[in-house]
C-alpha cells in the first residue's frame, strides 16, 4: 500500500490532487476491519411496483456486480442535469457534456465502454435506440424527477431486453404509487442561466385502489460553451390500479428538445488555452470574409413514449408481468453549410452571367421520424430453494430518414419540401431467456441464465447502403454464491454476450457482429457500519466495435472491429459508518485495456503494432462521496472524482491523450419540516468543480493520409479535439411538497 501511496503521491502540484484523493481512499480501508457485522444477504420482499423490474435485476444473492442507486441519494442533486450526471460517483463510470455544464447532450461510460453498449430499459422496456444503440436524455428531460431507483449492472450483467449489454446494463425504475395524496413545486437556478421548474402531483389512492400521478418540467440553460442552449420541456402522467394481488399501470411520458448544437468539440490548441468556450458549430463566412454564426444552428427533436404494465402475483410462489409499448420520435438538426456541391444534394448545375454554377451556401434539415413499439413479459416461479424466471420480448423499430433544402444561394431547380435523400430503416428484436436461482445448501447458490436473441436489420440508406442482415444469438451465463456467514459472501460469474452492428458501423465499412466472454468474482461484506465489495473481472473480446476517436459528418463517433481485446480489472467500491454524523463513501477501479495485435495503416503502409490500449480507457477511476450531518434533516457532501488519463485512439498516440483530472463537488440539503401549508421545505445547493479545475473530460482523435504535400509519398497527419468542461458554477434549488 506504501509502494502505490508514494507513486500516487510523488512531488509535483499536479499530483496533489491525485494525492488528496488517494489518502481519502487510505482513511476509508484502514479502519473496515475493525466493525461488526449484521446480515445484509438474505432476500427482502418484492413489492407488486418492483415486479416491474424484477426480470431483468439482481440481488446481492446472484452472482452478478451492481450498484443501486435510490432516489433519496440523488435528489438533492437533481437541479437540472441530467441522469449520467447523477450516476457520475458509482463505479467505473465516467461522464461527459457537450454543452459543459450537465444540461443538454450528456453521455456516459462504463469500464471504458460507451453509452451504445450500456444497454438502458425503463420498468424492463428496451430506451437504446435500435440503430445508433446510443441513449439520448436529453429526449427526456427532468426524467430523474420520475425515477423511483435505478441499477446500474457492470459487465454482461444478467439477460435483459433490448441490445446486449457490452458494459453495463441500466435498468431505471420510474416512480411506485403513492398511497397519500402529496404535491411538489420545485424550482431551481443557477450559474449560465441555468434553471428548472418541475411541478409534480398525486392524487393518493382513490378508494384505496386508484392513483392518477403526474410530472411537468421545464428547464433552460445558456450552456458553458458558447451558444450551447438548451430548451428542453418534459412531461410524465400515470395511472394506476392497485389490488390485493394486481398492479395495473399506464404511464405517458416524454419530451421535446431544442439545443443549439455544441457536439463539434474544440479542436485549436490556442483557442483551448486562451478560449475554451469557442463552439464552432454554425460557423461561416460572408463574403467580405468576416466570421459569422448562424442563430439557429439547432438540434430539435420531440420523443414520447407509451408503456402498459399488467403485474399479476397468482398465488405465494408464483407472479407474472406482461408489457406493450410504443415510443414516437420525430425531430429534425439544422445545419448552415457553405459551398456545397449541387451533385451531393440531386440538383444541375445552373449558369449564370456566363458562369457556370454547381456549388452553393445553404441550409439544410436532416429528418429522422420513428416508431418503436413491441411487448416484453416474465413469470416468475419462487418456491423453498428454487427462483425461476422465464422471460422475453418483441420489438420493432420502423425509422425514416430524410433531408430537406430549406434555403439556399442558388436553389438550381430544387422545390420547396424537396426531399434530396430519402431512406427507410426497420429492425425487429425478439429475445427469449430463462433463469434460475438454486439454493444447493446453506452455503450455496447456484445461478444460470439463458437467453436466445433474433436480430433482423433492413435499411436502404445512402449512407449505409442496403443493408438486409440477420444475427442469432445465444447467450448463457452461470454462476455461483457461497455464503461464508451472514456477514459476507463470494461468487462467481461467466456469460458470453454476443451484439449486432449499428447504422453507422455499417455506414464505415462491413463491421462483424461483436463476441465477449466476461468473467467476474467478487466478494461482499456487510455490516451494519460497514459494506465492501471487491470484484475481480475479465472481459475477453471478439471483433470488439472499440471507439476510433473519430467523428462522423454529424458529431456521432465512429467505430471499428478490432480483433482479440480484452479489458481486466479490479474494482473496489465500500460505505463506512464512521460515526452517527459522518459517512464515507468511496470506489477505486483499476484495469487494463488492450487491443492484441491490433494493425493501423500508417504512411500507406498498414503496421502491425501489437499491444495497444482500447480508446477513452482510462487504467485508473475513483470517486468518493464524505457526508457530514450536524443536525437532523441537514447534511453536506464532498463529491470528489477522479479520471486517469486515457488515449482517444487505439495507436497510443501521444497526440490523443486525454489529461487525468480530478474534480471535487460541495452538495448541501435541508429540510424544514412545517405543519401548515407544507409538509416540508427542502434548500438544496451543488457547487460543481468548487476548485476551478480547468478540465476535459472527453474529445476525439483522427488521422488522414496526406499526399499533396510531397508529391510520391503518403504522410499520416494526426489531429485531436476536446471538450471543455466548466469551471466553478453554483445550482441552487427550493422545493416544497404538501
């Protein structure tokens, strides 16, 4: 421990930081052993409401690694950002914005994979997108004012609906019924103009069986980087039927979003030093040359979502949940875009003046409207030593893609709602799987899961081409518990997933679908002041779409197969009860991420450079959350995150690396506690990066072969950018529930 203290804490002010952190981590180990324990391991009943996700979650009895996080833990930092943000001090993960300052695009990862391999359901409901594979909150707004609780399973985790989880599955459960009629107004400000309005009702059950409960939001922000704006307005209204053995839900919720777009990053060493909040998106020219931006250089889009749950407990061993779904997205991005061929866009050169033209300025809307509908279901046998549950679903995507010309210099014989590209996408998802829990012994359980995916994907796009493939898949895992006593136990995992490619993977060449064999043991410890977890994993790669840290022609990243890779691991994630007012809470991953003989083109010569580091990787991720509570009903938070540094390109490029930071949150709450009017006042203050770190927590790298500039040869040029994150801002939020 002294040898990887003294590396950590070498001299130098950039390392103090790293030091602080590493000594909080130090603190928290030195004192666990010495607490007493208390049975935290055995099974706590199900309520009809967390049948909902019972299919697709896990308890501390499976072999499976996961984090819970409950709405009282995020609450008091639910003052507009998004839902990566609240997750942003579990283990492993990393978060980011576009805009740099939690509102607007955020995305997440987890054990260096990116948010297209987190696979996301909402009460069991597949949320990815069924061609990017991406998750967009921004289509939902405020959506963590509507979550009940959430889990976030690291690695393959169990089967669950939707894509196949590559590094983490998220499972979000919306709001339980409410048994009281309540209310809550809640209104939040703060730094770059930055506010929130949430309105929140329940009428209670009615005749001890109704409830009819509803959510309406609007947040706006100026955004840290220059024009990143966000106009974002959400909504969320259930209806609920309770009986003695049945719960009944119909849940509509969504959004609509307008952000002007900030996902171009900065890509000017000098403007990163000197001005990091340079957005170059609606960039142009005039034609005195001067630099302008056009104002409505806007990204809008509408997504809603329908859900009809039917949760049925038969008798005492056995239950049952079936679901139908539909989500509706529409929207559209609006780019200003100077010279532009007129053949990319389907239009004849024109003359005039005697000068022939085929090149114009224009404004342009890129359409995408989609549907998304389809049905999931599970029963659930439970019975002395058994737990069965046999599962599945159904789900279509239908999505059309188009562009519109809706101004331009020289409109050549362009119509308006003229159409210059027109193509249509369809996916079908059918999963089925089965698991089981078996209690061999006291000391032992057995666990074993498997799951049969069916994936068809059709799509005649110009970018992608005509695409008509079909995957079949299966998926089994097993695993096993031993319960050393009541205070701890150990398990043991493997599962092999297997995941098809996205749009764009197909849009970059002829991708193959991806294979993994994920290994996982772990150990638990749990006591009434103290809860360990230690867990071991190794994730061994096929053909793995890693990041190549470049962009495509609209922001999105771009991927590629790589072959044999693997990523292995210790994480370590723990809670201590150091006194009636204080509470630490830190988690420490460490891994490595690598590429075997991974090959790149450079120079025009394709090189085989062997061991390389999977991009956006990081070997080193920590976190730790220390609570203070001096009275009742008022506590406050040091939020401390650290990121080591991670290479934006699977080359090990020294161009693409990203710097490690260290960012430190204040979060305080309190609660007044009235008998007239209101129930309750709550004050809740988030002071982000309190130290004023200067910082990026995500970018992106590129290469090109050059062969103009030395006639004969090809010369590889390397190029990176970065997204700049904000300094120290301040988020203030009032709420109060009657």
């Amino acid at each position: 421990m002294q040898t990887l203290f003294n590396k950590f804490c070498h001299k130098g002010t950039k390392s103090f930081s790293r030091c602080f952190f590493f000594s909080l981590l130090l603190f928290s180990f030195s004192g666990f052993s010495q607490e007493t324990v208390n049975d935290t391991t055995k099974t706590k009943e199900i309520s009809l409401d967390e049948v909902l996700v019972s299919a697709v979650r896990v308890t501390a009895q499976s072999p499976v690694t996961f984090s819970n996080l409950r709405k009282e833990e995020f609450q008091s930092r639910n003052l507009g950002q998004d839902i990566p943000l609240m997750m942003n001090y579990l283990p492993s993960v990393v978060t980011t914005t576009d805009a740099g300052a939690g509102v607007g695009y955020t995305g997440i990862r987890v054990r260096g994979s990116d948010a297209t391999r987190v696979n996301v359901t909402i009460n069991g409901i597949p949320y990815n997108d069924s061609e990017s594979q991406g998750t967009f909150w921004v289509n939902m707004p405020d959506f963590a004012s509507s979550t009940e609780s959430l889990q976030l399973q690291r690695g393959v985790g169990t089967s669950t609906n939707g894509a196949g989880a590559f590094g983490a599955s998220l499972n979000v459960l919306t709001d339980n019924y409410s048994k009281e009629s309540k209310g809550e107004i809640s209104n939040s400000f703060g730094s770059f103009n930055t506010r929130k309005h949430t309105v929140k009702f329940s009428t209670g059950l009615m005749n001890e069986q109704f409830e009819i409960a509803g959510r309406l939001s609007a947040i706006n922000s100026d955004g840290y980087i220059d024009r990143a704006s966000s106009d974002l307005k959400s909504y969320f209204l259930q209806g609920a039927y309770v009986g003695k053995s049945t719960l009944i839900k119909g849940l509509v919720f969504g959004g609509i979003q307008k952000t002007y777009q900030a996902w171009y990053g900065l890509e000017d060493p000098e403007k990163l030093e000197n001005d990091r909040t340079f957005n170059v998106a609606g960039m142009y020219f005039d034609e005195k040359g001067k630099m302008k931006f056009y104002d409505n250089e806007t990204d809008n889009y509408q997504q809603d979502h329908y859900q009809l749950h039917w949760n049925e407990r038969w008798n005492e061993h056995w239950s049952s949940n079936f679901a139908f779904h539909y989500t509706k997205g529409k929207g559209y991005f609006e780019q200003y875009k100077e010279d532009e061929d007129f053949s990319d866009y389907g239009l004849e050169p024109i003359v005039l003046g005697g000068e022939t033209i085929d090149m114009t300025d224009l404004i342009r809307r890129r359409w995408l409207d989609n549907d998304f509908y389809g049905t999931t279901f599970s029963v659930n046998y439970n019975k002395d030593k058994v737990d069965v549950i046999i599962g599945g679903g159904a789900n279509k995507y239908e999505g059309d893609h188009f562009g519109e010309i809706i101004w331009a210099q020289y409109a050549s014989q362009s119509e308006i709602r003229d159409r210059y590209y027109d193509d249509f996408s369809s996916k079908t998802d059918v999963n089925v799987f089965a698991k089981i829990n078996y209690q061999l012994t006291t000391k032992w359980r057995l666990f074993g899961d498997m799951q049969y995916r069916n994936v068809g994907y059709q799509a005649n796009g110009a970018e992608t081409g005509l695409v008509n493939d079909t995957f079949n898949f299966f998926n089994p895992k097993v695993g096993v518990t031993y319960v050393m006593n009541e205070k701890q136990n150990f398990y043991f995992s493997y599962a092999k997933a297997n995941r098809e490619p996205n749009r764009n993977d197909y849009e970059s060449g002829n991708p193959k679908p991806e294979k993994l064999d994920d290994y996982e043991l772990g150990w638990r410890f749990s006591t009434e002041k103290t809860k360990l977890n230690v867990n071991g994993y190794f994730m061994k790669y096929r053909d793995q779409l890693v990041l190549t840290g470049e962009l495509n022609d609209v922001g999105a990243p771009v991927r590629a197969n790589s072959g044999d890779s693997y990523r292995l691991g210790l994480e370590v994630d723990a809670t201590f009860k150091l006194t009636n007012k204080w509470f630490l809470q830190p988690n420490v991953t460490l891994s490595q991420n690598i590429n075997q003989d991974f090959v790149f083109q450079r120079d025009g010569v394709f090189e085989d450079l062997g061991t390389t580091n999977i991009a956006f990787s990081p070997d080193l991720i920590a976190a730790n959350r220390l609570v203070f509570m001096p009275i009742q009903n008022f506590q406050v938070s040091l939020l401390s995150k650290f990121v080591g540094e991670q290479y934006m390109g699977n080359i090990d490029a020294e161009s693409s690396k990203l710097d490690s930071y260290f960012v430190n949150d204040l979060n305080a709450s309190y609660e007044i506690v009235t008998k007239k009017v209101f129930k309750s006042i709550r004050i809740d203050v988030l002071v982000n990066n309190i130290f004023n770190l200067e910082y990026e927590s995500n970018g992106y790298f590129y290469t090109y072969d050059d062969d103009f500039s030395n006639p004969g040869t090809v010369t590889t040029i390397e190029g990176a950018g970065y997204y700049p994150q904000a300094g120290i801002n301040l988020l203030v939020g009032l709420t109060l529930l009657f």
